[in-house]
C-alpha cells in the first residue's frame, strides 16, 4: 500500500518541479519574494504551507511591458486629401503640444508646418537638395537654410535682416516649389482646411523673398467668402462659415491697417505678420471646433 502511494506521488512532484523551473524557479525550503500579495500560498520542500513572496513574474519584463505599451500607444489617423491640380497630398493630424500638424508632398517637395493655438507656426520645406524652415511667432520670424539662421525681430525697425533672408532664399529650390504649389492652389480656388493652412504660409514666403504684394493678394483670396453679399438662408453658422467670416474681419484689420501705415514698409510688415497670427489662430478654431476626424 505504501509502495503504490508513493508511485502515485512521485510523477506529481516531477510535474510540479517542471511547472516551477517554467518559471525560472526551483523548490527551496527557504522563502523567496512575496506572492503573499497575491494572496497565494506555497509550500516548503517537506510539505508545509507557507507564504511565497516570489511566485509573482518577475520584475524587469513587467516594466519593459509596459514601456513597450506606452511607446506603442494607438495613433489617430490623419486626415487625407489630394488636390490633382496642384500634384499635392495633404495629411493633417494632432502634434505634440496641442499643436496641429499639416503635411503634404508634391513631387520631390515635403511640406510640414505645424500650428499652435496662438498662431505661432513652423513650417519646414524640404527636396532632395534644398531644406528651407521658417518661424514665425509674435516676437520674431526667423529662416533657417544650410546651416545659416537670420532672425526678424519685431522690435529692431532698422536692421539688414530682410535682405539677408532674400539672398539666403533667392536659389532656394524648395521655396520656389512651395510658392509653385500655393499659386496653382489658388488658381484652383481651393479652400479646403489643408490648403488654406499651405496659403497662408505662402504670405511670409512671398514677404520673405520680396513679393510685397503677396499678404494683401492672399490675405483677399482667404476673405473672399466672408465678404460675399450672398449668405445660405435658414442655415446655421457651422465651423467653417465661422472661420470664413474671421478671415473677412482679419482682413479688414489687415486693411485698416496697413492705411495707417502707408509709405513705411517696415511697419506694413508688421501689419502683415499680424494678419498671419491671426488667421493661424482662426484655422486652428476652426480645426478644434471641427473636430476633423481628431
């Protein structure tokens, strides 16, 4: 009877002592970590119960899961559009910050600019041979291109600084593509939310490089709507008619001010870059109302 008993017994420890080694344990009569957390219990080597403090996984695995899931995070897709005039694709999607993120590609150009609630952007452009990125914040526009960076303060009303931008940018293969796609954009009379995002860029672009004319034809075409005489009857206001008649009053600030100022282009300047915070901060209301798939 004994004989059969421990027959019985034997290929139940070997189970138990490969389940253990499983786990990179072995059976030891003195107690390891702390599974007492887990309310679990274990025995000693001669069968006695008691508290197992390392019957938990261990440590280091756990950490590395979870770091492995915060960095692996869902994502939310961007928001894709084409226009076939222009050869562009848009994305647009949240950045980091709060900021929005609005991207496209034309050939061998990528745009990326990216807006934050106040108006402030950066937008970089880039070719295979050519990277341009200019800043624009309501302290100062700065451009950076091939290692060289020039700085606009709005305080310094004398300074060399636009002539040293135009010279950096007068070759500038990715600026002359970026300024290529606005215009047919405009042509096009795209005014969808990513297209507007590129055109209102294309007002520094064209100040940086010597187009004086450039924020007040584009500061027009971006208040077109708002300035209709035409108004849809029995509908109410959504997100985007909201941010068309922005665009209209920016652009009458925008007017009134430059009036103000006429003669002095240093302070025209400042008129214009005023605009553009403005309708950066208008676009990116009209992102956050929208919601756009965010």
């Amino acid at each position: 009877m004994k004989t059969a008993e421990r027959t019985g017994v034997w290929p139940m420890a070997l189970l138990v002592v490969t389940i253990s080694a499983g786990f990179g344990t072995v059976a030891r009569a003195e107690p390891g970590g702390g599974a007492s957390a887990f309310g679990a219990m274990s025995c000693r080597a001669d069968g006695s119960p008691m508290a197992r403090a390392d019957a938990h996984l261990p440590a280091k695995p756990l950490a590395q899961a979870r770091q492995s899931s915060a960095v692996h995070k869902v994502q939310k897709a961007a928001q894709v559009t084409r226009n076939d005039r222009a050869d562009v694709t848009f994305e647009v999607r949240p950045a980091t910050g709060g900021a929005v993120e609005v991207s496209g590609r034309s050939g061998e150009l990528q745009v990326k600019k990216t807006v934050q609630a106040n108006g402030d952007t950066v937008l970089e452009l880039s070719t295979p041979t050519d990277s341009v990125r200019f800043t624009v914040t309501g302290q100062a526009t700065s451009v950076a291109r091939g290692g060289t960076t020039v700085e606009l303060s709005r305080a310094a009303s004398s300074s060399d600084g636009p002539n040293r931008i135009r010279r950096l940018l007068a070759d500038s293969a990715a600026m002359l593509r970026f300024r290529g796609v606005n215009a047919a954009l405009i042509d096009a009379e795209d005014r969808s939310p990513a297209s507007l995002a590129f055109i209102a860029s294309d007002a520094v672009a064209g100040m940086l490089t010597g187009d004086v004319g450039a924020p007040r034809r584009i500061a027009r075409f971006m208040a077109a709507p708002g300035l209709s005489k035409v108004r849809r009857a029995a509908m109410v206001i959504d997100c985007f008619t909201l941010m068309e008649q922005r665009m209209a009053d920016a652009w009458t600030d925008y007017v009134g001010c430059v009036a103000s100022v006429l003669g002095i282009s240093y302070w025209q300047d400042l008129c214009a870059y005023r605009w553009v915070l403005q309708t950066e901060s208008y676009w990116f209301s009209f992102i956050g109302c929208s919601g756009f798939n965010f």
